[in-house]
C-alpha cells in the first residue's frame, strides 16, 4: 500500500508512473490479478509490465527461501513445483500471461505489456510461438511525450476466455 500511495502522490505531480507487476506467482489467480490491476487503473492511465516468474532467474531462490521463512507452505510448494518440471512451468507462465492480458481488459486505458521468457518461447510452437514472440517484441507502449499511446494488438489474450488454452500448448 505504501508503494500504491508513493505512486498515486507521483502521479497527482503530473509525474509519469509505470509498474511493474513482477514477478507474478503461481497462487496467484484472476481475483488476484483482478486486485491489482484496479490499482494500478486507479492512478490513471498507466502502463503495466508484467512477467510470470521463472524458475530459471538469479532470484528465484530468494524468493522460495522467504516464502519458506515467512510460512507460505502453499507457496513453496507451487515454486517448488515450477523449479522440479519444466512442463508445469511451461503451463503456468502461459496460464498466467493469458489471465493477466483478460483481466486487463475490463479496465479501459490499461495496458498490460507483458514480458514472455525466452525459454517460454522456445517450449512452444506455431501460432502459439508466433504470439508470444510478437509480445516479446512489441515496443512498450509508455509514453514520455504526454500523448497517450495506442494500444499494442501484440499485448493481448494467448486465448479468449471461452477458448481452452490447452489446445495452444
């Protein structure tokens, strides 16, 4: 909440704020997402980056330690999960760039620019692949002009809510 206020006080400046809504971790959910998106939308028009974790980064370890340390059990154990199979990881971070892009959706002059990891890309094929690489090439769309930039067609849903997105993977 500090963090929230710090940002909305910078915003009120007149002070163009970005967020960073990462790493994103695999209990977290569409009410979850839903949360912190309405934050975020309530500073404004802001632009938010967003990455799943991965199991691969310099400080995955830190982050399961803590959760170890501050008794998240259910936490551990999904981290745990993400580090041990490859697969779920895969999974995971697809489930979870999906339902952050569909939550984004329901707050007008939100854009989510989504961050999918190399590796995420190279575990996929065809128009899957074609998608996530189009995300991972597409210019952030953060302005410092004061003109509000368009919405990036690449930045959107792997799937439509009523589409499994199993059938992708």
């Amino acid at each position: 909440m500090t963090r929230w206020q710090a940002l909305d006080k910078l915003q009120q400046a007149g002070v163009s704020v970005f967020v960073s809504m990462s790493p994103t971790y695999p209990t977290m959910g569409e009410d979850d997402f839903h949360e912190l998106l309405s934050y975020f939308r309530a500073l404004g028009e802001v632009v938010v980056f967003h990455e799943p974790i991965n199991p691969r980064g310099a400080n995955f370890q830190q982050c399961l330690t803590a959760a170890k340390e501050a008794g998240y059990d259910d936490v551990v154990t999904e981290l745990q999960q993400l580090q041990d199979s490859h697969q779920y990881w895969v999974e995971y971070a697809l489930e979870q760039l999906n339902t952050v892009q569909q939550v984004a959706t329901r707050f007008d002059g939100l854009e989510v620019h989504s961050w999918p990891d190399d590796e995420l890309v190279r575990s996929t094929s065809g128009q899957l692949r074609s998608k996530l690489k189009a995300m991972q090439e597409a210019v952030s769309p953060e302005s410092f002009s004061g003109k509000h930039p368009s919405m990036s067609p690449e930045q959107s849903e792997l799937a439509h809510e009523t589409d499994p997105l199993g059938h992708l993977i």
